[in-house]
C-alpha cells in the first residue's frame, strides 16, 4: 500500500460561472479549450456556478478523474476577484480556506515583480 500522501500539482480556479450540469467530460473540455491545459496533468480545476453555492473539483488521478462536488446550504461562496486570465493559481492552503467560506479578496498577495536589471 502506498502511505505517500498525494496533493494535486497545482490549483486552478476557473473564473466564470459554470453550469453545473456538467460532468467530468465537458468540465474537462473547458480545461482543455479555455484554459489551454492539459486536463490529465494532476492538477485540480475548480469551478462554480453563477449563484455561488456550489463547486465541482476536477483532478485527473493515476487512471482516471475524481470530481468532487460541494453544494452549500443558504450560504454562498467568496470568488476572488482578481484574475489576471481565465484562471487563478492557487495554493492547497488557499483551496480550503475558499471551499471552508473565507473571503480571499482580503487575503491577496503581493504581485510578483521582475526586473530586466538592477537599479
């Protein structure tokens, strides 16, 4: 038995509401067209719908998808807001404090900056 503990690769949280018909193959056909990844690559893909009560997590695991599905009960989930492209990296820690109701429009971190050469 394999005791590794196993995490997703990265997490990305796809930034338009979804219709949460759908199932593992047209959520990863959003993965694929819209995001231009792969959705096979160990990564998680969250999406929501437009009311924000519900999620759907999308991850590719050795031979096959998991989707999990969270739909909350008079309670609404806070989206970040501040996407740069169709979607946002975020850490595992990030992923829980957002599926466990936090707001993490307040929580942003500093932008990442690069410099051609040093001042």
């Amino acid at each position: 038995m394999n005791t590794d503990r196993w995490r997703p690769r990265q997490v990305f949280v796809y930034r338009h509401p979804v219709d949460m018909r759908k199932q593992i193959f047209g959520l990863s056909n959003l993965v694929s067209e819209c995001l231009g990844r792969d959705p096979g690559d160990e990564c998680l893909y969250v999406f929501t719908n437009k009311a924000r009560d519900k999620v759907k997590l999308l991850i590719w695991h050795r031979n096959g998808f998991w989707l999990l599905y969270k739909r909350l009960h008079k309670q609404r989930f806070h989206w970040p807001d501040w996407f740069e492209n169709e979607a946002l990296m975020l850490t595992c820690e990030q992923l829980d404090q957002l599926v466990d109701g936090y707001n993490l429009n307040g929580m942003r971190p500093h932008k990442e900056l690069r410099y051609v050469h040093a001042v």
